[in-house]
C-alpha cells in the first residue's frame, strides 16, 4: 500500500460483485459487441434477450459510456444484454426490435441529462449532440428518460422497467425544473417505472437482476440501497419503519415551565430537578436516626429495579431533554410533499438541504416523500446511497472486455468512425483512463456529488497500466500520448478520511471547504508513483492530464505539482477558479482566489525549472447566485490585470437537484439552517441581467462595450470607461454587429449586420468602419496581380483571432 492511510481499503458492508452464481445463460460466452439488432442475436444463438438496455446515447463499448459498463457488467453475471440505441420514439414499435426481455427494461437518458444535452443555458436549441454519430442533434426526446419508459410500458406492459442515469439520480424527488420554470413531481411518478437506481448502480443492478431471475416480484424489492420506489399507503412492505417528521420549518421545541413565584424555596427546587440545603440537612437527620435503630426498615418490601428495553429506541439528551433516536437502519425522514415545496419555496430550501446531509452511505437514513393527494396519494420511498465500490470491484469493472469503440453499425463506408460518423464525444475519451469516482469537493453548481457521491472509489495502479497497454497495443489510431488520466477530478485518487469511523459519522457537504478538513488524507504519492510508472511505458510517449484539477488540494503536495508541470501538461493548463470574490465563492463552496495565486507561483516555478513556456487558463462562471454586478466588475478588473481575455463564457445552468439551483428557485441558502427569516441569496435572473453577467467576463468584446459603459456609469464606476490601460473599456466604439459568436458557433446568436452611412465630413478609421488594411498577408508568388485592390486575410481557426 503506497499511502498511510488509503481510503480505498476500508472495510466495505456489502456482497461482493464476484460473489453471485452466474445465470445459466453465461454458457453463451461474451459478445464482442452487445447485440443491437435480431440478426446478431441469431449469429450469439440467442432466442431472447434477458435483459435490453434502452439509452439515449450511440453505443460505445467503453468504460466511459453508462450502457456499456452495466451491460457489460450484467453480462459478466451470466445474463444476455441487448442494446436499443437512440430509437426513434414517435411509436413503441422500436423498442420491440429485439423482443419482449425475460427480465426487465434497463432505461436510461444516456451520459448527460437529456435537456442540459438539447438546450444551452441561455434555452436555446443546441444543432449538435457530441454523443450521436456525425454530432447531429434531435436524436433523443426531451426528457428522454420519461419518454422511453413510457413507450417501453406500451411495447410491453408486464415487463418491469428499471430507471437509472444521471437524468433518473438528479430528479429522485420533486425538483426545480429550470426549462419550464416550475417544481415537477419525482420522475419515478411521471415514468411510471418500476425502480429508479441513482448513482453508480452496479451493485444495485446485479442484486436486482439475480433477484428477478429467482422469480421475486419487484414490487418486493424494496431494500436495496440507492433505488427509489413507490409505495400506497396501507403497503405491508413499509411496517417497522421509524418516521421522522421533516415537513416543516421554524416548528417550536420544548417549551421550560416558569418558575412559580408562590411556591417555597424547597418547592422550587423540586420543580427544577434539584434540592436546597434545608432539605439535605434534614435527611441527613433522617438517617442519622434510622442508622441508630429508630427506624426499622420492613425487610419484605423490596426496592424497584428498572431496566432497558432493548426492542425500544435508545436516548440522547438534549437541550430540550431526553429524547428517543430510532436506529438509523430502519429510519426514514418524511420531507415536504411534492405539494407544499411545490407553493413554498422556503419548505423546498429545507428539502433540498435534508437530502444533502443524508447522502453519505455510512449515517443517510431513508427518505419519503408523499405526492398526491386522497385516491392519487403514494409515497416515493428513496433508500440510502449505494455502499461504494471497493479497489478489487472497481478493477473488475474496468477489466470487463470493453471493445473500446463505436458499434460498428456506426461505421462509414470505409468502416471507419473517424470521418462523417464520427461521434465526438468517443473521440473525447477515445485516449483516455478513467481512475476514480467521486468527488468530496461538494461545489454547489456541480451535480457529481448527487450522482457519484463524495467517498473517492479507486482502481488499483495495475488496472490502470494494464488499460494503457490495451490502448497503446489495441486501439486504432493511437499515436503515443494519454489523453487524461483522471476522472471527475484529477488529483483525488485515492484520498479520503484517514479512519472509516470518521468517514461513516460525518455528514460534512464538503471536505476542503471552508478549509482542508483536518481529518481528510492528502497525500499524492499513489498518483505520482502512477504517473512514472505510466509515462515509463515503452511506446508511450507523454502521458496528458485533462480532468479539472483541484488546485487548493493540489498545493498541499509540493512534488505532485512538480510532476504535473514538469511532464504532464500540454502546453495549457486549464483550471476552475470559478470566481475572485468572496460572495459567489461562498456560495459555490470554492476557494478564495489566494489559493490559485499560491498554486500559480507553483506553476510558474517548475515551468521555468522545466525550461517550459506553459500557461493556466482559469475558467469563471457567470450569472450564480449569490453573485452581484459589482463582484462581475471586480472580476472584469482582475481579468484585465492579469492579461485573460476569456473565449468561452460558462454561464450558470441550474441543473436539478443542486444545491445552486435552490438557490437559484428560492432565493435561500441550503448551506445553511432553513427558517423563515433565514438568509436571502442574490439571484441573476431575466435575460438582461445574465447577458451583462456575460459580458463583464467578456470585456474585450467590443459588441459588450455599450451595455458595459450603461452598467459602470449606473454603479458610479464611469472612472473605468477610458482609453488608458488601467481603464475596463474604451470610450469609442467600432462597427459591430452586435452578436456574440462562441467557441460553439453553431449555437451562437447571429444578428445582422447594422450598416451606417458615413457621415460627410466624418474621418473614418479602423474602430469606425474602416475595412482592414491589407498586410500582405496570405498571398502567394506571382499572385499579386491577380489580388490587386482586394485586402487578403488568412482565414483562422474557430475561435482563433484573425
């Protein structure tokens, strides 16, 4: 073991993933690809499917892509899987093309929440979709999730359907919808599926699989961690739980009886639990004489003995007395219903901040919530989180017989997927290495934690390195560089609470906000002693690190920075400040910007060591809450000082189930006790306010210079509008067409060209509609004839300035 302390070892409450009999199927061996259609169930010698996968994504038989790992992994276990790929939703007649399945529907939006897939932050309609072939949008339904399962229901309406992904694990319960700006019930109501399994769900799908196969009904499966399910009142299933009232706020505790001023001062003390000195002195009289025989105790009466009940809840004290504490195993807390955090966006704050502090697996307790009312009521029953993977399930995840590509169904003429068929987002991970899960950075806006949960899930060294042969002898076109080697984070691998008492008790949203907590393990010597032996591979020429670093971690381990800089970046670092002032920032959980200026002298220090010119780029985003148009100012200014100009502009999306999109709906802080009168967070909204968010981070856009100079002089900061170089903006203003064009140009809004007639007498110059001089530039020998009168640009790259 290369660490002191390694989270990854720790004792796991849980049935391994290897231990379950494999299904009689598994005498048909593993498929090179899952089948996707009837002929290459024939050419397996399948008459069935036991179990189909239906998902929104193309099927990509990679670690990376969530329909491979569970098929792959349901395979493993003896169970034929099919695939149903992007189909075509208008009728149930697709989701019949393999079949009726033995066992049950797999659904699944796909890799990314169907709507955050289909529309940008700003509710436009994206033209692309980076996980279909040729990156062509409109090939999945909006709310993909509910569309499939419902159309699965209709091809098939005795078959279970079980729901998962990331679309089913961010809307367990009645969530803020961003698209149509209002609450929507658990989508576990509105697909009508039979079970919905959040988070990484291979525990949770192979003991279901094995369980429907032994013919239990999976109306009975209600105790398996990290599932959500409906229940009517009166199921027998719900006996023996202990309810715990959360569906109100601010509701008054116990209430200490006044002391009564009529009563003797013997008599208050009693009143109060305690005695006074005339008391005492007198008992002590009393006993005195009773030792001296003048009392006779009668010998049959016994004194009475009181002893615990073990079948009761045990007590606590408290402020307010002793109270009673179910076990925590057959607990489940009852939040607001779907129809009062629907009307009440403080009970919704309040909601959102109890599912938040039940989602570490060793404390969270279950979780209910009641939609409907009358003959329409049930409950939506949530178990607790799924018991994280151990270092010997993750590496047999991982090592399951991936081919590592596209279909071929995808496949051009040529056979190839690297032209017209290309699936972008394949192509992303086409080199890369996926070693961890989780994250324990609890950044509000991010829905990682949500899904993946903060207990870091890591593979072993060996995993790793035997994946990067498979890449480097097996995967066409490789050309001797790893992509990444990461994962949600970059520098998390192996890192954890330094006892698993610790990290079964606490109940922290975050381990390194507001400070690294003293009990998390931040040594990196397992990712450093894993990037040399990588990079030492023969045939590998540079080993690349692309997941998002976390810096504030980072600067705690001196040499893991040395060996990131010195042989692990491309020229560019990107990195996740997010924002420079201390409003947003607490709002995000991030950390202050003194922590990127400490990890920059790093930076700039082994790069220079390095004999390297190599630079950060820091990323912001626009438009979160909590964030006010003087923290956008400041952070203009900071940007300029230091010489960004930012070329893409990440603006706040309020995924569901974030902490920063109830934020966002409430206008409350979850991180915080929810009352009445609890703290009110700013919040950006309405296209004009969000668009001058935008703009401050793009200061040097002359297309953002008119709304800027209107906003800085309604501040009283006019002092920033001049032509100095420690002014924001110019006070001119050259020829736009006042659009914004984004590194994404297909889903930019172009506006056309305003034309002005020039002005006689009018000089004109290169910021007032002068075209540009013609440098030369771009023409060729004996061609200057033949372009003559005409200015010459060189066309540049997307994003590239000209």
């Amino acid at each position: 073991m290369n660490a002191p302390v390694d989270v990854s070892f720790f004792a796991r409450a849980a049935k391994p993933l290897t231990s379950y009999r494999k299904y009689w199927a598994a005498r048909f061996g593993t498929a090179k690809f899952l089948p996707m259609s009837r002929a290459e169930m024939d050419v397996l010698g399948w008459d069935s499917c036991d179990i189909i996968i239906v998902t929104g994504d193309a099927y990509v038989d990679h670690p990376s892509f969530g329909m491979a790992v569970i098929g792959r992994m349901l395979e493993a276990q003896g169970f034929r899987v099919g695939i149903i790929a992007q189909p075509d939703w208008q009728s149930a007649d697709p989701f019949k093309a393999l079949g009726k399945p033995n066992l049950f529907f797999g659904v699944t939006a796909g890799n990314m929440d169907s709507m955050i897939n289909r529309y940008t932050a700003d509710h436009k309609i994206r033209s692309d979709d980076a996980y279909t072939p040729g990156d062509v949008g409109g090939k999945r339904p909006d709310r993909a999730a509910i569309v499939y399962s419902q159309r699965c229901r209709e091809a098939y309406k005795d078959v279970p359907i079980v729901l998962g992904g990331i679309e089913g694990s961010l809307r367990r319960i009645a969530h803020y919808d961003y698209w149509s700006d209002k609450v929507r019930r658990s989508i576990v109501v509105d697909a009508k599926c039979d079970l919905l399994l959040y988070g990484n769900a291979e525990r949770a799908i192979v003991e279901i699989a094995h369980r429907l196969a032994a013919k239990e009904p999976v109306t009975q499966i209600t105790d398996v961690r990290g599932t959500a399910f409906i229940r009517r009142s009166g199921d027998e299933t719900a006996q023996g739980w202990f309810e715990i009232d959360s569906t109100s706020v601010d509701t008054p505790g116990r209430v200490e009886a006044h002391v009564n001023p009529y009563l003797m001062i013997s008599e208050q003390a009693r009143e109060q639990g305690a005695t006074c000195a005339r008391e005492e002195e007198a008992v002590e009289v009393a006993a005195q004489a009773e030792s001296a025989g003048a009392l006779k105790a009668n010998p049959a009466i016994k004194p009475l003995t009181f002893v615990p009940n073990p079948s009761l809840p045990s007590t606590v004290q408290t402020a307010q007395g002793r109270v009673k504490v179910p076990p925590r195993d057959r607990s489940v807390i009852r939040l607001p219903s779907y129809e009062q955090v629907k009307s009440d966006p403080v009970l919704y704050a309040h909601a959102n901040r109890v599912l938040h502090l039940e989602t570490n697996p060793g404390n969270a307790r279950a979780l209910v919530q009641a939609h409907g009312e009358g003959a329409t009521a049930r409950d939506v029953w949530i178990t607790p989180p799924p018991i994280p993977l151990t270092m010997e399930e993750m590496d047999y995840v991982f090592d399951l017989p991936y081919a590592r590509s596209p279909h071929p169904i995808y496949a051009d003429e040529n056979g190839s997927h690297d032209h017209a068929t290309k699936i972008p987002a394949w192509e992303m991970i086409r080199f890369s290495v996926n070693i961890m899960r989780g994250c324990f950075g609890g950044c509000t806006f991010c829905s990682i934690t949500e899904h993946e949960g903060r207990i870091i899930q890591s593979r072993s060294e060996d995993s790793v390195i035997r994946e990067i042969e498979a890449i480097r002898d097996n995967v066409k076109g490789f050309t001797g560089a790893i992509s990444d080697l990461g994962g949600p984070t970059a520098n998390m691998y192996r890192i954890g609470c330094k006892t698993p008492e610790i990290e079964a008790a606490c109940r922290k949203p975050s381990c390194v906000y507001p400070g690294i907590c003293q009990n998390l393990n931040t040594n990196h010597n397992p990712l450093i002693k894993m990037y040399r032996r990588a990079r030492a591979l023969k045939g590998i020429k540079k080993i690349l690190i692309s997941s998002g670093l976390r810096y504030d971690l980072a600067v705690q381990s001196p040499e893991y920075v040395k060996e990131l800089v010195t042989h692990h970046v491309g020229g560019y670092l990107k990195i996740a400040p997010e924002h420079t002032e201390q409003g947003p920032l607490t709002k995000m959980m991030k950390p202050g910007i003194g922590s990127y200026d400490k990890f920059k002298q790093m930076f700039d220090k082994y790069s220079a060591e390095a004999g390297k010119k190599q630079f950060l780029i820091p990323y912001f985003i626009a438009a979160h809450p909590g964030t006010s148009d003087e923290d956008m100012m400041n952070l203009a200014v900071w940007l300029k000082k230091n010489g960004f100009r930012a070329d893409q502009v990440q603006t706040f999306y309020p995924s569901p189930m974030a902490t920063a999109t109830a934020m966002y709906h409430t206008q409350r802080n979850p991180l915080r006790k929810i009352s009445r009168d609890s703290e009110k967070v700013d919040i950006v909204r309405g296209e004009r306010r969000r668009r001058l968010h935008k703009a401050f981070l793009r200061y040097h856009d002359p297309n953002n210079w008119p709304v800027l100079r209107e906003a800085l002089k309604a501040m009283g900061r006019a002092d920033l509008i001049g032509n100095g170089k420690h002014h924001l903006i110019p006070t001119f203003q050259p020829l736009t067409d006042g659009s914004y064009q984004s590194a994404r140009r297909k889903n930019s809004t172009t506006v056309a060209l305003k034309t002005t007639t020039p002005v006689k007498g009018r000089i004109l110059t290169q910021h007032t509609g002068l075209p540009p001089r013609d440098h030369g530039v771009g023409k060729t020998p004996g061609a200057a004839g033949k372009t003559a009168g005409k200015p010459v640009r060189k066309p540049g790259k997307p994003g590239q300035p000209r």
